[in-house]
C-alpha cells in the first residue's frame, strides 16, 4: 500500500483533496415523523403513487392497472443514474430504498391516493457527473454538503433499472432474475451497504489522534519513524515509499503516505485511544440511517494482535469504511472538526403538510476532533492530496479510494469519497500510488459543483 500526492484541482474555489485505497439494497422502515413545519398544498391526497423528487423534480411516476389491490405501477425517469437513491417498487418483488423507507407516504393503496411526496438533497448535476465519471466501472461515490450534511450525489455502478420490474410480468420476472444474479451485484448499493478497508485515508484519522491526544505538538514536529518498521511482536515490515519519509513530519508523512510512519504512529497511540477517536469520527455505528440503513464502518476491536492495530494506522488489517463515512472524515477536517448527521432527504410531504426529514441515528452535528486540529491538518493537506492502493488477498484485483473536499466560488464546502473496485493489481504500480482511477472520478464529481 503506497500512495503520492496529487495537484489542487480547481473548482471556481480552493480545493483541498485526499485519496487512498481499498461495497445493495436495504428493506428500511419508516417512523413518521414528529415535527411539522410550513403547510403544503390544500389537498390532502394525489390520485396515483406518490412520487420521490431530485432538484424539485419528479424522477418517478406512475401508470394506472387494472388490480383494485394495486391501482398504480411506479415508472421511473433516468431510472439507473437514480436507483441508488430511489431503490425500486415492484408489484411482483417489494420495495426498498426510499420507496421502502417512505412507503407510508408514496404507495397509493386500494384507494388509488398517495398523501405525498419524498423531496431530496440530491443535486442532479452533481449525481449526473460522479454517474457518468464512473461508468461501467465497479464502485461508488457520495458527494455531500460538510456543514449541513446534505448528500449531493449517492451514486452506485454498476446500477440497474428499477423500471424493468415495476409491474408482475414475465418480462418482469426474466429481470428482476437478470439483476439479482448478476455477478458484478448491481443491486448492491456500494454507497452506504458495503464497508471494505479504506486504506490510506484512514491516516487522517490517525492524524488526528495523534495531534488531540497529544502525541505530537504540531504537524511539522519531526516523528520518530524509521523508513522500515517492524510491526509490534511480529517480523513483518512496513517501507515508507520515499526516503523523506524518515522521521517525517505528518505534513510531510501524508503528502508522501509514508506507511512507515502511520503504522509506527498507530502503534504508539494504542489501540484504545485510536479507536476512541474512530468513533468519533462514525466508526462503530451500527445505527446510522440517512434514512436509508447504512452499512457500519468498525475499527478492530481490543482482541486485535499489537501488528494489527499497527496495520490499521493505513487503513489495513481490519478497518472498514463505507464510502459515505470516508466522505463525513474528509468534511468534518473541513468543517472545523465537526462531524455532520448526512441526509439523503430535504423534506416530506404528506397529506398536505411539509414535514423536516427526522434525524435519525444521532444529533446534526458533534465535536469529532478540536477545531485546532482540524485547521492544522486542513493546512497540511494544503492543496494536493494522497492516493494509495490496496491489493485484494488472494485476489488479482484492487481497490483505489479518494478522498477529498473542494471550496465553491459561494462559499460551500463539499466533502466527496469514490472508491473505484475490481482493479487489476498490477495498476497500481502507475507511479500514482494507484489512486488514478479513484481521483479521475472525484475531479469531475468536484468540477460540477456549482
């Protein structure tokens, strides 16, 4: 696992960017929820499905049927580049995504009336461009707002369309059957369901431990980090990839992803102490919904062995992360070390009243890290960023992440993750520490955000 640094991208803002390397569906349940706000339209009920709109605008709909139990069948506009955050409904297979999570809202039942409508945070330009940057590609994306947690884009590929199996034909069926065993799993939302090791981003987090717990004063202060380390108790040996990772500063270590010194700084913090901040960053939440379920990111837990822990200062051993927590970790270094509940949706409104989204799995916002901290490593990072690769076990593929964050011309701050999956494992010997693949995406997701 290596990684280097790459130039500031330009998004009519200062950008500031990180980058490493390491993934369907979920059956959620809605509560309704307490707080009202602002009335809606007079009318308590619409004739069809209620429907889930992006940017003001439907992307689903509706088409009568001849089944009194079953008066409407959902039709969805630019169904793949959505289903990520629509899920799907089917009269033959359920429902999930948010048409499961706001089934109480969207279905219209035997009386052919849906009481409202699901309004997102999602920025139709932003999910378009993180969409079509990935491709055919296996991963994901997640842009969001760092101070206001709205997610701009929650993007899966490969993706599927949730229109294919709408109704309860044959047609139907021989879909839903092609998408379900389809073996690169387009129905698995790699967003927020699949939790895989996120590499050298995790170093910030270590940073960061090591500046609050005191470890080291500032982030120019010299380490004591030879450029092999022995991991604790073992004969394992970690090189850093530059001979300026000797003793480096962390300014230095993360602008080089000196593993050396990240494995070495782990281990001197403990693993008690690193995963206590962990958690404070996101990890360990078994809870978190956006309302969508969201797959836990975990830090290994105390029976790790001393190398593991070791390992897990580059985000090896048994760290994982959804891309959607690598996103909160790069927004709450930008967002003064506070750490944002993220939301998929704007408002809900039913039987004619707007309700807020509830805020489920936690408060808006908690202290992760000192504000001083956060500034310092925001400084650090400066205006390039790291890549890293990770090879598989006993696979021929790789993963390459990407971290980052990028300040527009009106003042916002957005966070981005990509993970790029099923790489060959020679790839990342292309000079870039093997985070090409990853940061490609992220530099186009960044560019459209206006």
């Amino acid at each position: 696992m290596h990684s280097t640094m790459r130039g500031a991208l330009r998004v009519s803002g200062a950008l500031v960017a990180l980058a490493a390397v390491t993934s369907g569906c979920s059956q959620d349940t809605h509560t309704d929820n307490a707080g009202k706000s602002s009335a809606g339209p007079t009318s308590l009920s619409k004739r069809g499905l209620g429907d889930i709109l992006v940017g003001g605008k439907a992307v689903t709909g509706s088409k009568p049927t001849d089944l009194t139990k079953i008066p409407y069948q959902r039709t969805y506009t630019d169904g793949p580049l959505y289903a990520s955050v629509t899920g799907y409904r089917s009269m033959a297979f359920g429902n999930a995504g948010l048409e499961a999570v706001y089934d109480d809202v969207l279905h219209a039942g035997a009386s052919g009336a849906a009481t409202g409508d699901v309004a997102t945070t999602i920025e139709p330009a932003v999910q378009k461009a993180a969409f079509d940057a990935l491709g055919d590609q296996q991963g994901a994306a997640v842009a969001l707002d760092a101070k206001s947690g709205k997610l701009l884009a929650v993007v899966s590929t490969p993706s599927y369309d949730p229109a294919l199996f709408s109704g309860r034909g044959s047609k139907d069926v021989q879909a839903w059957k092609s998408a379900t065993t389809d073996s690169r799993s387009p129905m698995l939302d790699r967003a927020v369901r699949r939790a895989d090791a996120p590499g050298a981003t995790f170093s910030i987090v270590v940073a960061a431990a090591a500046l609050d717990g005191g470890l080291y004063s500032t982030v120019d202060e010299a380490t004591a980090s030879p450029l092999t380390y022995v991991l604790p108790l073992s004969t394992t040996r970690v090189t850093g990839a530059s001979p300026q990772c000797v003793n480096a500063s962390i300014r230095v270590a993360l602008r080089h992803s000196c593993a050396n010194v990240f494995t070495k700084m782990a281990a001197d913090l403990g693993q008690a102490r690193l995963r206590s901040v962990a958690q404070k960053f996101g990890f360990d939440d078994d809870k978190l919904k956006v309302p969508l379920s969201v797959a836990e990111s975990s830090y290994p837990g105390a029976g790790a062995s001393a190398a593991e822990a070791a390992l897990s200062g580059i985000g090896a051993g048994e760290v994982r992360a959804t891309p959607l927590e690598m996103a909160r970790v790069a927004a709450a270094v930008v967002n003064g070390g506070r750490l944002v509940h993220p939301q998929l949706v704007d408002h809900v409104t039913k039987a004619g009243v707007t309700q807020p989204p509830e805020a489920a799995g936690g408060p808006s916002a908690e202290q992760a890290i000192s504000r001083g901290t956060a500034e310092a490593l925001r400084a650090a990072l400066g205006g390039g960023g790291q890549t890293g690769w990770v090879t598989r076990t006993g696979s021929d593929s790789a993963v390459s992440w990407f971290i980052g964050h990028a300040e527009t011309s009106d003042g916002r701050r957005i966070a981005v993750a990509v993970r790029v999956e099923g790489l060959p494992s020679n790839e990342g010997a292309d000079g870039d520490g093997g985070g090409a693949a990853a940061s490609k995406v992220a530099e186009k997701i960044l560019a459209s955000v206006s």
